[in-house]
C-alpha cells in the first residue's frame, strides 16, 4: 500500500517508528514531516498529508499530533478525505467499515504506540461493507461537491 505520513513535533517519534514498521511489511511511506521535534505548525503537515489521498498519490494517511484533534481537523478539510480519530480497537475497524475513512488519526500522548500501530493493522486489514453505510457515505460526498 501506499500510506501518506505526516505529524507536528508531539507526533514525531510515533511517525518514525510506524514508518520503520510499515516499511518493514513492504508498504511505501510518503513522508510528509515533520523531520524533527521542533515546535511546528500541524496543519501545515496534516494538509500536505492529506493532499496525497485527496489527489490519489496515497492509498490512505496516517496523521500523529499530541491529541489527534488538530490534524484530523485539518485532514478533514481536503475534498475527498474522510479522517477518523482511532482512539480504540473497535472505531479502528469501524472507520473503515462504516465510514469508509481515507484518513487515520492518533494522539501520541493518549495512546501507547503499541497501541496505535496495532490500530493501523486492525483499520488495513478492515474493508467498507457499503449497504447502507454506501448511502451515508455518499451523502458526505455529495455535500462535499457542492
């Protein structure tokens, strides 16, 4: 898979690690930074992340930040991505299967990286069910073509 990666400072060693891991497993990581634990904008890179779904270059995103909020608000606001906060085991296979998110969030000081690398298996390994999740899905997107 081609998994686009991005993260601010309070993210930066969980991205480091899920790269070494994903890459590991013969996925392609597009690293989207940040590159250090320098204070750092996390929009800029939760955009640029989430660009790389929105324009097809990436199959889905992983955005890490201190709480996950900011960057799955950012990942939110480019047309075609759908990011979802992976706070526990059972929303990590439910975003995909009902909500067919394009994007996974996390907060790196509210979940151990065990944690959330296993969240990242359990999300890949999942699959949209459509039915009736495919009507509500489809109402996000043609809200989001207006």
């Amino acid at each position: 898979m081609r998994i686009s990666i991005g993260s601010d400072h309070g993210g930066f060693d969980y991205k480091a690690r899920l790269i070494e891991e994903l890459e590991k497993e013969g996925h392609t990581l597009i690293d989207n930074g940040t590159f250090s634990k320098e204070s750092c904008n996390y929009a800029e890179f939760a955009l640029k992340t989430a660009l790389k779904v929105g324009s097809n270059d990436a199959d889905f995103a992983i955005l890490i930040c201190n709480s996950g909020e900011g960057v799955s608000i950012a990942a939110n606001k480019v047309k075609g991505v759908r990011c979802a906060i992976l706070y526990n085991d059972e929303v990590a296979h439910l975003a995909k299967e009902h909500n067919n998110a394009n994007a996974i969030a996390f907060g790196a000081n509210f979940m151990t990286f065990g944690e959330v690398l296993n969240r990242v298996h359990i999300y890949m390994n999942s699959k949209f069910e459509g039915g009736r999740h495919e009507k509500r899905v489809q109402t996000i997107i043609d809200f989001e073509n207006k």
